[in-house]
C-alpha cells in the first residue's frame, strides 16, 4: 500500500486533468463509488452528510445521491459559501437540486439543526476538508466539527478526518473524531503520527481509477508493507539447495549476565534459515550456550585468529546484543567492521557505543543496518525522544541519506528505510513488549540478510514476520515472549513459502 501526502494527491490529480485527460468529475464519481462501499447501509437507515465547498465536499454531496438511490434519508450540510464551491461539488449539488435532495449551509443561527440532525443519524459523513488543508480551523468551521464531535453516533470521514493535516499529521485546531476513514490511493503520511490515532479511527484505502503507471511516475517510494512483499522474497528451499544456499553468519552476542541475549539472537538466526549460525561471544558465554545450542556453533571472542577467518566468509554478521555498552565493545565493532566486508546488524549495545561517535557510519557505507528504539536514536541522532516521536519517518531517511545505512526505528509501525525507499510495518502489537524481542529481531534479519536477500528487503521482511508471529500468538496468549516467536517462526515462514 502507498502512503502519500497532500502534496503526492495534487500532483497525482494534476497528471490526472492535465497529462492524461481524465476528467477530475470521473476520479470525483469513482471516489464517491469507492467510498459507498463502506457506509455499511445494511446496517443504517440516517444518514448526515457534512460537506466543505472544495472537492472533499463534493465528494459528500455525491454519497448524498447514491445514498439517497438506495431509499436511505438523508440529510445535507453544507458549511461555507455556496459561490465558493469548486466547479466539480457545484455540478454534484445541482444534482441534488434537480432530485430535490434538500441541502442546508450551516450558519450559527441553524446549528442546532445540525445538531438535532446529527444525534437523530446513524452516520455522520465528514467531507468538510480534504488533503489539502493547512490553516488552522476557526470560527463557523470550528464550531460545526465541535458540534459533529459531541453530538455523533458515529462519524466516517472521507479521505482525511477534517482537522488533521494529510502530511504532518498536526491537528489544525481542532479535528473531527472519526470511527472510520476511508481515503484514497495512498495511506496519508499525517496518518503515522501516533497522535492522529485517536482520530482516525479505521482506515481503509480505495482506490478511484487512477492507473498504475500513473501511480508509479509518481510514487513517493512510501508504503505500508504487504504480504505479498513478503512471501514474495522469502528464499525457497529447492530439492537441489544445500546448506551453503542459505548463507553463513555470525552474531556478535552476549556477555555475563546477558547469556539469553546471545542464545535467543542465535536461535531466531537458525530457525529463519541460515545455512549454518556461529555465535561469537566471551568464553563465559559460549561455555553456557554451547550447552544450550545444537544447530548453531559457537566461538571464543577472544580468539582473533578464528574469528577473522570466519568473519571474512560470512555473508552477514549481527552484532551487539547483550555485549555491555563498553569501550570492549566499540574496539570488537571497529574490528568486525574492518575484518569483515558484509552487510552488519547493529542492535542494543552494538548502538549504544556510537553515541558521540557516528562519524563510524562514515567509514563503512551501504553495509550497516541499525535497529535503534526512540532512545537508540536519539543518542545517535542528538534529537530528543519526543521530536523523533513526532517524525519518525523524516528523522529515519536523514540519517539513512546522510550515513548511507539501513534505519529500522522501532515502535508501533516501525519504520524501515534505506532513505530512498520506506516501509512502514503493520504487525506487531504490545503483547510483545518485552525482553529479548530485540534479540529476536536481529536474527532474523541477519538470517534473511545472509541468505542473499537484499539487505532492505530483508529488514522489511524480518520485521513483519516478528510481528506476524506476534499478532497470531497474542491472539491466544496475555504475554508474548521471544522464544514464543522463535518455536513459530519455521512454521510461519514455511507457510509464506508455498
């Protein structure tokens, strides 16, 4: 699914009337089409449709008509100046006219009529502000969304819920508290904002006729991540395949007291396919694991001589889990990085060292990946823990572009990016907050990283599967732990396969 920006529907309208003649009255009709589907009129019989004068509006007054063909009532509002409707919503409102669809422009001495209308509904349809709205909401605008607010059983908003800015997400005074909203051909970027949930409400994405490769010259490179990427990319396991098929890594894990980081890191790299895992860890370490380990082989960190031998062949090396944010640490990723020419899974401790220190990036381009939380990043970044809050995907594509590296900014809807392409991942939920779900995730993505698949592609596949498994088991269970994703992974990835 694309995700999109007022400005992505401007120009994607604009190519639309201008470069390929479609009539904005044809896209305005299929959005109208597209948008009816989701009135759920088996279920509601009232109807208020709250329409602006711009083509949002528009779209209102043509669910008005079809809404009306299909015997429901319905009542309709219009709120601003008639003489300001764009040309497309005045050829919808003479149409109700002309059906003698009665409309009503809101002013403060009607608005107890709106809101006699509004509790009497089933629905409100909000079509007040589209995509393109970025001033803040005053006077008889503020006070319709208010009374639609307060008075509302239920409230659908058509293509961005009025209030909310389609790109940033800020909320423009004030925002109509929607249950469902129901846009067109992109996700809105303003959506992502983890303020905005609480007035989004259910989104579904229609798509009005506008053809692929229109949608592809301009393609913001945004998207949410689908399934089909997914299985799409999972590498199959042929009757010809041996084990040197499937990649040979190395995880950089684990010191005393942090024995489960090195174990669950090891054990998602196995169960998600590597052809053969080496865990390198302190001597304490590997004397634990290697107890614990059957698949995967072990190595003392300490022992330069091997490591760098190994290092050298891997197809992908995971570093940083449970290893101590220590001077030790920075000195043994300097080392890997230089020994080493593969792509390199940076996690937990293999972060917390590059605090003050990412000139390293610099150093290594197009073969890190980072999977920092909102805490990782704001020591590498400068930023505060709010401010990437508030813009995750931005604050994740500078420090792609600049440092030439994979971001996976964790979080609801992670965000993964390589600073040109973005994908933000649905899965995952908060059953899975909790330790060693970080461990889980670098082996996994250094598993798919090493068994060929493009280091982006692989980031967007280990995080969705992570959180796939997640959505399953925390249908049954209160708490999902690590090893409860590792034990569902083969057979998880077994199913994406066929």
């Amino acid at each position: 699914m694309r995700i999109g920006t007022s400005n992505s529907t401007k120009i994607l309208d604009s190519a639309c009337v201008n470069e390929y003649k479609i009539p904005l009255i044809v896209l305005m009709e299929n959005a109208v089409l597209s948008a009816f589907k989701h009135m759920d009129i088996e279920d509601n019989q009232k109807y208020v449709i709250v329409s602006g004068t711009g083509n949002n509006g528009g779209d209102g007054l043509g669910l008005a008509r079809q809404l009306a063909a299909k015997d429901k009532e319905v009542e309709v509002f219009i709120v601003g100046k008639l003489e300001k409707l764009s040309d497309c919503s005045k050829i919808h409102y003479d149409i109700l006219n002309a059906m003698e669809i009665p409309t009503k422009v809101v002013t403060e001495e009607n608005m107890d009529d709106l809101k006699a209308s509004i509790r009497n509904s089933d629905i409100v349809v909000d079509c007040i502000f589209g995509t393109g709205l970025e001033r803040e909401i005053k006077g008889i605008f503020y006070d319709v969304i208010k009374t639609i607010n307060e008075n509302k059983n239920k409230v659908y908003s058509i293509d961005v819920p009025s209030g909310i800015n389609a790109t940033t997400g800020d909320i423009l005074g004030i925002c109509v508290n929607a249950d469902k909203t129901i846009s067109f051909e992109f996700y809105k970027r303003g959506f992502l904002k983890y303020s905005t949930k609480e007035f989004i409400g259910e989104v579904v994405v229609e798509h009005i006729g506008v053809p692929s490769y229109i949608l592809d010259k301009y393609d913001d490179k945004e998207y949410i991540t689908s399934l089909e990427l997914v299985k799409n990319n999972i590498k199959q396991k042929n009757k010809f395949a041996f084990k040197s098929d499937f990649g040979k890594i190395a995880l950089f894990a684990g010191s005393r007291g942090f024995t489960g980081a090195a174990y669950i890191a090891t054990e998602a790299a196995v169960k998600a396919g590597s052809g053969l895992t080496t865990l390198i860890t302190d001597q304490y370490v590997q004397n634990i694991a290697s107890q614990k380990l059957c698949e995967a082989m072990t190595l003392d960190i300490d022992n330069n001589e091997k490591v760098e031998k190994l290092i050298k062949g891997c197809t992908a090396i995971g570093f940083g889990c449970g290893m101590g944010n220590s001077e030790q640490t920075y000195n043994k990723l300097k080392y890997v990085l230089e020994k080493s020419t593969c792509p390199v899974v940076l996690d937990a401790d293999g972060l917390n060292v590059l605090k003050d220190r990412v000139d390293l990036f610099e150093s290594y381009p197009n073969r890190l990946i980072i999977t920092p939380h909102l805490g990782e990043m704001a020591k590498l970044t400068g930023y505060s823990i709010s401010h990437i809050r508030d813009n995750r995907v931005d604050v994740a594509k500078e420090f792609a572009n600049k440092y030439k590296a994979i971001v996976l900014l964790k979080g609801y809807e992670t965000v993964i990016t390589d600073g040109d392409y973005t994908y933000i991942n649905p899965t995952g939920n908060s059953a899975m907050a909790n330790g060693g779900m970080g461990d889980t995730l670098l082996g996994m993505i250094t598993s798919f990283v090493g068994q060929g698949i493009k280091p982006l592609i692989a980031t967007v596949c280990g995080a969705y599967i992570h959180g796939y498994i997640g959505d399953k088991l925390a249908k049954n269970l209160y708490t999902v732990n690590a090893t409860d994703i590792i034990s569902d992974i083969q057979r998880t990835m077994k199913i994406f396969s066929e």
